[in-house]
C-alpha cells in the first residue's frame, strides 16, 4: 500500500508564517500518531509537503554559530532581511527569493526508521532533478546537501538540507537555489562552510530555468524514492 503526501504551494510566504504551518501540521501529525498507537486497525498518518518561496531571511539551526552571520541584524534590517534562531539541525541558512524551499512533514515511521536514509533520498531527488537540467551534482562526506565539483578548488553547494525529527515526524527540509540573488549568501559563511561556495541552477545552466518545472521534476522523483503518491492540494 503506497503512502500519499499531500502537496500545499505556499507562494511567497513570510518565514515565520511558514515555520508556524509547519508546527500546526506536524503536531497534527504527532496528535494522530498518538490517538491510535493502541488501535486494532490504526488509521495511516497523513503526510504533507509545504513548497514556498521566502523574502529574504536567515536561520540559524541549533549547532550553528552567530558569527557565522557577517554582519549585524540592523544591517540585514536595512537590507530588507530578517533573522531567525530555530529548531532544525544545521549551521546558518539563507532564503529569498528565487529559491525553492521543500518542507516535507512527513511520518516516516510509515516509511523507514532511519534519519540519514531520509536525508540521502532527499538529496538524491534533488540530484535527480539537477541531472534533468544538465547540472551533474553530487554529495559531499560529511557534508549534508547537494554540491558540484566535489574534491576540487571549485566546490560549490547548491541545495542546502536541515531537518527536525520527534516521534519520527519530520519538520524543515531543504533549499534549492533556482535563481536567488547570489549576493545575499556573501552575508554570512553558508552552513558555518569557509572554503567552499554557492551556486545556482542558472547560474550553471548559464540561461533561465522553469522553476515550476523544477518543481514537479523533484516532486515526481521524491515520489518515486518513498514510493508515494503526490497529491496536489485542491
């Protein structure tokens, strides 16, 4: 029996809007776990999966540093920018415009018992996608994410991930930068990462790229690694 996961397009949504539909979902999720942990016939969780843009925001997740971020919050004020401490794992994180962000809310009890398992089938989704384009990318040891150029002076990341995990329900999730505007990143060191840098798909690809294209590529592949049915929110 295959799960199905219920897609929602949030658009350009503010971060903290969107971190606080993720709460509700997931505690939604964890609420229904709970109700039938001693049921004879116990109802499947409902899995989600948020995709929105943000304006421009940075995190940091809970083993990140504040120095990672380069410049003060009154700065990044002026520049339009805000900054959030959160819950996710991961060192700091930029969002902005131009940026596929990909929060799925899953119960991965009805999937696989295993967090890393969760992390690579995500980054294999989006090097599915990547592939389709033309940008041949891969993982870096001991670097959660999606990375060119792996083992070379040219490393350069352009999917960041950072997940929350409780009672197997997952929260947060990964960052695909399509076409941001890349001098956001120069604010802060990306992932608390020095020597390395960040790229995008058009910046690769050297001409636009269809983000709602990019979209459904990378739906179609999470449905095929979890073996689940994507189903468009009505």
């Amino acid at each position: 029996m295959r799960e199905k996961i219920q897609v929602k397009e949030l658009g350009l949504l503010d971060y903290k809007a969107a971190w606080d539909l993720q709460e509700e979902i997931f505690q939604q999720i964890v609420s229904h776990k709970k109700s039938q942990a001693n049921s004879d016939q116990p109802v499947p969780s409902p899995h989600q999966i948020l995709m929105v843009e943000h304006p421009h925001v940075y995190t940091l997740g809970k083993s990140g540093k504040m120095d990672h971020l380069l410049v003060s919050e009154e700065a990044l004020a002026a520049k339009g920018a805000t900054f959030y401490k959160i819950n996710r794992g991961g060192d700091i994180t930029y969002h902005g415009p131009g940026q596929l962000v990909v929060y799925p809310i899953l119960d991965l009890e009805s999937f696989f018992k295993d967090i890393h398992k969760y992390l690579r089938l995500l980054e294999e989704a989006v090097m599915r996608t990547l592939q389709e384009h033309g940008i041949s990318s891969m993982r870096s040891p001991g670097e959660t994410g999606v990375w060119l150029d792996v083992g070379t002076p040219f490393a350069r990341k352009i999917c960041a991930m950072g997940v929350r995990a409780s009672r197997w329900v997952t929260m947060h999730g990964l960052a695909l930068n399509i076409a941001p505007d890349m001098g956001y990143f120069d604010l802060m060191i990306p992932c608390g990462i020095k020597d390395k840098s960040v790229t995008s798909m058009t910046l690769e690809t050297r001409k636009p790229v269809d983000a709602e294209l990019v979209k459904k590529q990378l739906l179609q592949h999470i449905s095929d690694l979890f073996e689940a049915d994507i189903i468009a929110e009505d």
